[in-house]
C-alpha cells in the first residue's frame, strides 16, 4: 500500500518511535489518543494506526498489542532528524560543551572518543583511524545490557561473533561507512553486524584525521540525541 503521509500522520510517527524509544513496549492507540490527542477520539486513531500498519510503518506483534515502529518509520524519523541542520546543531553544541567539561587530557581523541561515545549514548562506541588502522572499542557492557531481554540467544551469538570481526571489516566497508558525512544504518542494513536488532550511526571524520565515529545500539535508540552526540564528539577533532 502506498500512502502519502499527512502532517497529523507524520506527528503521529513521530511520537510513536520517541515512545517506544523510551519505554521498549508497543503503544497503544488508547493511551496514545489520551496522551497526545486529546481534541480526537480514539478511534480515529485507531484509525490512523490502521492504515500506518498497512503502509509497512508500524507493526502489531499481536492481535491484542500496541504498535511499533518498523525499519520504515525509523529511517523516516531519521531522515527528519538530518533534515534539521540548525537543530541538529544546536542540540550537538550543548553536548560538546559537556564533553569537554568530563573529557580528560589524553591527546589522541580517536582512543578517546569511542569511550565519550559510550559513556553519552549508552551503547556500543567505535572509532575507527583509517591512516593509522586503529580500531577502538568501549562499552560491550553497555550493549549486551539492553538486548539481553529482547534478543534470542542465537542471535546474541552472531552479534558478539560479529563484533569480534569488526576489526578485520573495517577496512573493506570504510567507504560504505562514509558514504555520507553522516549515516544512520537501521535493522537488516547494517553492514557491520548481522542483526535486525542493531541500528549504527555513522560519522565520518574527514581531512587530516580521516576515519570514522560510530555508535552501535538497539534498534530503538534515541537517534535524534545520538546524532547530535557524534556529531559533538566530530567537533572535537576541529579543537
């Protein structure tokens, strides 16, 4: 079904995926229509869940649940986000600030930076030095702590597996990951990590200090604040 998305459905996105980024759980459309809605009645929202779930953008994972966000809406949400230079912006310089208040002395930030990464964002932080073929990691804890409740074991499996490889791919995907100064790869387009679970953000560090920044995490994450925390941490290189 293709559907051209109205001003109140992309509103209606656009809350879903920032609710079911904070709380993990399918939202409901009675909760919903209460909290975000009040001048509708609930079953025009209903409604609206309806057809967003037939147009790909939304799923039920039963026939008594709320709803979810699919890869669609994600890289809908996301695309706004991107689109939104100015804020974008903004939000990253009120972060820089932050960082450079915690951030110790250490002079090489690419060592520096996948731990800033981790500690800001809560999940997996990499970075990636492609003249000197460095690749650090910080914050597995981090990872494996908010999948451990939503990802089979199998899976958790190749995800590790995955991660311990991630050195050896780096080079080979370096021009994938940078494609864009900024990308965001979201479910089954993760080039790195074979799991429809994981989202990566990417931020590309051009110049003197070619590489790359990235944040590896539950498909859910907070994307609009993640970006502007990588995009903080890229301005550090500009210090």
């Amino acid at each position: 079904m293709v559907l051209m998305l109205t001003d109140r459905q992309k509103k209606i996105l656009n809350l879903i995926v920032r609710e079911y980024s904070k709380k993990g759980e399918p939202v409901g459309s009675k909760e919903f229509s209460q909290k975000f809605f009040s001048d509708l009645s609930p079953a025009t929202i209903r409604r609206e869940f309806f057809d967003l779930t037939k147009a790909g953008y939304l799923l039920q994972p039963h026939p008594s649940a709320g709803r979810v966000p699919t890869d669609k809406a994600y890289k809908l949400f996301v695309d706004e986000v991107l689109e939104n230079e100015k804020k974008l912006t903004g939000e990253s310089e009120h972060w820089q600030k932050k960082m450079e208040m915690t951030r110790g002395g250490a002079k090489d930030l690419f060592s520096q930076s996948a731990k800033i990464i981790a500690d800001f964002c809560g999940g997996l932080g990499v970075s990636y030095s492609f003249t000197g073929g460095f690749v650090y990691k910080f914050g597995l804890r981090n990872l494996f702590g908010q999948l451990m409740n939503d990802v089979s074991s199998p899976e958790m499996k190749q995800i590790f597996t995955d991660i311990e490889l991630m050195d050896e791919r780096f080079e080979e995907l370096f021009n994938i990951l940078v494609d864009d100064e900024r990308s965001v790869f979201i479910g089954k387009d993760n080039p790195l990590i074979k799991s429809d679970s994981l989202s990566i953000i990417s931020r590309h560090i051009p110049d003197g200090d070619s590489g790359v920044l990235l944040l590896i995490g539950p498909k859910n994450m907070h994307y609009d604040k993640n970006l502007a925390i990588l995009e903080a941490v890229a301005n550090l290189f500009d210090g």
